[in-house]
C-alpha cells in the first residue's frame, strides 16, 4: 500500500470508500477535522416549515425535542438524502427533500414555502448557504443548535487523494497538512471546492453528488484520466 486515501469524516461500516480503498490496496485514513458540541436553545420560534441541513441539526434538535418530552408537530423539510435518513432514526419523515445541491433545492422549496416561515437549525459556523439563497422568497428564522469548530488531529493524516467533506474540513486539512499540487483532491460540492481554491488548491475535482459514491466515481474519472 504505497498510496493513501484520506476522507474528512468518521464511516460507516458499510461505508463504500471502505470497500474502494481495499480494492485499490490504498491505506485509508478516515477522520472529520471538526469537534461539534451542543448548544442549549430555548422554545423554538412559531415556524410553518423547520428545514434541516445537516445530521448534526437534525441529531442535536430532535434530542433536545426528545429530552424535553414535546413532540415535532411542524413541516419538515431537509436538504438532502443524509439529512433524511438522519430524520428517520428519530421516527420522523420529511415533508419537502431536497437532492443535497443548495442551488436546486432552494429553487424546489421556494415553489412550496414562498412567503411563509422558515425555521433552519444550523450551526453556529454555518455558511448559511440555504438561508442566503431563500432571502426574499420566505420568512428567515435561524436556531443554532450546535456549534462547529476545527480540531487538528495529532496523528498524520495526509493522503495522496482527498475526499474533503465541507469547507470547514478543508481549512483544517490545509492547517494540518499544507495543500500541494500532486494531491488529488475531491470536494463533495461546490462551497467546499471554492474554500479549497481559496486556500490555494489548484485543481479540484467535485462530485456530482453530494455522497460517498459521488466523490469516489469523480475519482475514479480523474485517476482513469492520468492513466
């Protein structure tokens, strides 16, 4: 194992970067670069829709909900298919679900939520990508249940392709690590390719997707492509 492939987050068992790097013989290295912790809110604002964008909202919310002893009696809408899942541990299903790209999704759910209130529980770093786009089609509340900040691993972590997970990842990995020109590096979308160009990356592959599977099929395009 002369390669290494490093991706920005905790897996799966079942992950499938899993099964790619035992197939490519690479040394995996898997671990988020962020410390999330949560923060204490009080009741939620009167909202017509509650819109989740990420596990972590959707985990930290729901067992606050849970620890509270109330119920979640208002339209759920989440970003994407991960977010959906995450909902479904707690019992809940989603009213409105998004494909995980922040331009279509807003441009799905102001079709559904124009001129009504919205509630999104995000993260006190939040880029607030969704909000953004939405300003001026609904109502804009905001609820910071969690907080997210960068935790520098002490063991290597350096890869010879990178699968980078959000911005915040990526900032931490450059911190870390020191980005270089024969890294392949793979964004799970389009924030966290334009933070890593700001960082100084020059080329940067993006998934069509914002999964797993997505990153690994762009990867395998671009290394199929240097052959």
């Amino acid at each position: 194992m002369d390669k290494t492939l490093f991706i920005s987050r905790s897996l799966a068992s079942d992950s499938p970067v899993r099964a790619f790097a035992q197939k490519h013989q690479l040394e995996l290295r898997a671990e988020s670069l962020i410390e999330f912790t949560p923060v204490q809110f009080g009741t939620p604002p009167p909202a017509d829709w509650l819109f989740f964008y990420s596990k972590k909202g959707v985990q930290y919310f729901m067992r606050t909900l849970r620890d509270r002893g109330q119920k979640l009696n208002t339209p759920v809408a989440v970003l994407g298919l991960g977010t959906l899942n995450a909902l479904k541990e707690f019992g809940k299903s989603a009213d409105f679900a998004g494909n995980g790209r922040p331009e279509e999704v807003a441009a799905a759910f102001k079709k559904i939520a124009a001129g009504q209130r919205v509630l999104f529980v995000r993260a006190q770093q939040s880029r607030r990508s969704i909000q953004k786009l939405l300003e001026g089609e609904v109502i804009v509340e905001d609820l910071i249940a969690y907080a997210n900040e960068i935790r520098l691993p002490q063991r290597d972590v350096r890869g010879d392709y990178l699968l980078l997970t959000s911005p915040m990842n990526a900032e931490a990995y450059a911190q870390k690590c020191e980005l270089n020109a024969a890294e392949i590096i793979v964004a799970i979308g389009q924030t966290t390719a334009a933070k890593l160009k700001v960082l100084g990356a020059d080329q940067v592959e993006v998934a069509a997707r914002p999964d797993e599977a997505a990153m690994l099929e762009r990867l395998t395009e671009k290394l199929a492509a240097l052959q």
